[in-house]
C-alpha cells in the first residue's frame, strides 16, 4: 500500500514520500507545523487511503503517558466490594484499557493517531519510549503482558509548544509540513469547493498571502481559516471587486474574523489603516 493523498487531502511529494516512508519502517511518523496545515487530518486520510481503521488519543496538558496503556480503577473497586458485589473478584473488570492496547490488539493493522504530544507534561515522550519501540506493555494488576500482533502505524503530531526529547526523535520519521505554496493552496481550495470562481480564488489568495506577510503580526492566518473565510464569502455572495480593492485606507478585508483571531491583530491593521490615511492627507 502507498498513501498518494486522497480527493479530500492535497498531499505534496515530500509529504507522500515521508508517510510511505513511515509506513514501510512501521516507525512513529511525527509531523509537525503550523496550527491548520492539516496535520490532525493527515492521520484520518492515511487511514482512509489504506481501508484501516482510526484511534485517536487526543492528548491534553492533564494527560499522563499510563492512560495510553490502561488505568486501573481501584476505588470502584474498593466500592463494589463493600457492597458485597462479587465482579470484585476479577481485576480485569476494573481495568480500562487505554488507546495502545486499543491498537495493540486490534484485529486490523489500524493508524494511532496521538495528537498534540506538545500539550503534555515534558515526560510524556519519554514515558512511551519502551511501549513505542517494543509494541509491548507489562499489566501489573493482572500480570499479562500486552503485546501488539501487528505494529500499528502511528502518527504523532506537534505545534512545536515544547521540545521533544532526543531519545524520542531517535525513534520517529520526522516531517515537517511546510505551509503551501499558492499553487498547492489553489488545489486546496479546489478540492473544497470545487465550483468556487477563478477570479474568486484569486483575489481571495491575494489578500490572505498579504495578511501573512504582514510584519508584526501575532498569528498569521491559517489553512483552515482561509477555507473558513471563503465559506462565508461564498455565503454572503460578495462581490470579487470587494477583495480587489487595494485602498490602503482599508486594510482590514470583509468578514476579517475568520482570519484575524486576537486583537492586537486587528489594533495592528487599524494602525497601518490610521498612517496610510494620515499619509494621504499630507
């Protein structure tokens, strides 16, 4: 099997080449990038382009390495014992298998996503080392072993909010997913609304490309904000002479809100406004 992207996912070579690449060594793919360049979707269109099924482990700044594994609820335990339930004699029935044995065990060679691995504490990464390396964890309430009959193909993915540990990096195929070019951004929009009008797209492009080159600014605009914005021009069935305005006195485009996401964002254009309108008067 070969992931060459999909119809709903524009993939460039290098980012083919580094799934496929991934794939074959069954090692961690670990991508990372910008916010909304489609990192959290590459997982799901992997899966999709190989017919095998998803697991997701979305990973918060609480999560802990175990819950991966499993958890082992002893207070219910405790509880249910109390009150004479006989299910107290079989540990397993307080065992809560995490997302690793979920795709350890799956009957199908599925795709583990664990998204966001950035979030966690610093230790996170190292704690999965062994389990992600030997595809196997030790379950000490029951004494088994759980040990993946398949690797799974597992894709971690990063906004770069922390460093990873070297020891971790060691074991993954690393790809950075660079933000797209116009062209590979014209697809993009193409695959999403494919009736969208050229002249549309164009000017649409032009001014989301201007927004990102402007220096200062605090989050540039995203992929998925600009197929937001071009939802709700389509919607509002605004002109294309709107976008073709080039007035510097009116820097601030329609609908800004899917674009600009802070105010300081949104301050920085109203100056830019403000000193082109204090130039033209002089």
């Amino acid at each position: 099997m070969r992931f060459e992207g999909t119809q709903t996912y524009v993939a460039t070579e290098d980012l083919k080449v580094a799934v496929n690449a991934a794939a074959r060594l069954r090692r961690p793919l670990l991508v990372k990038g910008e916010p909304g360049t489609g990192k959290t979707v590459l997982a799901q269109e992997i899966a999709a382009a190989f017919g095998a099924p998803l697991i997701e482990w979305h990973v918060k700044s609480t999560t802990k390495a175990q819950q991966g594994l499993y958890e082992y609820d002893a207070v219910s335990r405790l509880r249910d014992s109390q009150l004479g339930d006989p299910r107290v004699q079989d540990v397993r029935n307080y065992i809560r298998r995490g997302k690793l044995w979920e795709a350890f065990t799956h009957p199908q060679v599925p795709v583990l996503l664990i998204d966001e691995i950035d979030k966690a504490d610093i230790e996170f990464p190292n704690d999965l080392l062994q389990e992600l390396d030997r595809m196997e964890f030790f379950v000490y309430e029951t004494g088994e072993t759980v040990k993946a009959t398949q690797r799974p193909i597992v894709v971690i993915t990063s906004n770069n909010e922390k460093e990873l540990p070297d020891a971790f990096l060691r074991r993954c195929f690393f790809h950075y997913i660079k933000f797209p070019d116009r062209e590979t951004m014209e697809q993009i929009v193409r695959v999403h609304f494919p009736d969208i009008q050229k002249d549309l797209v164009r000017e649409a492009l032009t001014t989301f490309y201007d927004i990102r080159d402007v220096p200062g600014l605090k989050k540039k605009p995203s992929t998925s904000e600009l197929l937001d914005w071009l939802k709700l021009l389509l919607h509002e069935d605004l002109p294309v002479e709107t976008l073709r305005e080039r007035d510097p006195r009116k820097l601030i485009p329609p609908l800004h809100g899917a674009l600009l996401k802070n105010e300081q964002d949104v301050m920085l254009f109203e100056r830019l406004a403000f000193m082109a309108r204090r130039e033209n008067r002089s």
